[in-house]
C-alpha cells in the first residue's frame, strides 16, 4: 500500500511507471499509426513490393513493440507484469497500474 511506501520505493515505482508509458505509447502510436500510414502508402504510388515491405516492416515494429510491453517488470515483485497486453493488475503479486501511478506521482 502506499503508506508503507519508502522513499527509494517510490523512485523505483517512478522509474518503472515512465518505462511503462513510453512503452505503452510506443505500442498505441504503432497501432493508430497503421491507417495513416496506409493512404500515405496509396498516395504515394509506390511498387507493390515497396509497399508491402513497409506494411510488414511497420507490423513487425509494432509486434516487437507490443512484446516489450509485455516484459515491463512490475515495480513492487519485480517480475512480469502481464502475460499479455492491457492487463490491469500484476499476475504476480496484483498491482494495479492505477497504485503503481499513484505512488509514482506521490500519492
Ligand atoms: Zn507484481
């Protein structure tokens, strides 16, 4: 719980949280960046082979992306988070990310 909380705690817990935004965000700009990507692709009139080569590069960005969001570690068990994307608690030890945000900013 937080108020059991240490000092050197909370900077690992802050430490861990930043990981996992920019992991996180990483993994959602791949994502939503998928269709944009597409009619640039169409517009741009390029060979098939081109095209398809940055399709599958982007989709290979975002499964290698989506896989390291996978293997954020939990900052209170220090093992995996989660087996699988968007998972709310730790399956370890059931951290939520929500306490695992509120002691890194403090709370
Ligand atoms: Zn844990």
């Amino acid at each position: 719980m937080p108020g059991e909380i240490s000092a050197q705690d909370v900077q690992r817990y802050r430490g861990a949280w930043h990981n996992y935004v920019a992991r996180r965000n990483l993994v959602v700009v791949l994502f939503v960046g998928l269709v944009p990507l597409g009619f640039l692709i169409a517009r741009l009139r390029l060979s098939e082979i081109l095209s398809m080569s940055v399709l599958a590069g982007w989709i290979a960005a975002y499964l290698a992306a989506a896989w390291w969001l996978t293997q954020w570690k939990c900052p209170r068990c220090g093992k995996a988070f989660a087996n699988r994307l968007w998972t709310p608690r730790c399956i370890s030890c059931g951290l939520s990310k929500d306490e695992a945000a509120a002691v890194a900013r403090g709370k």
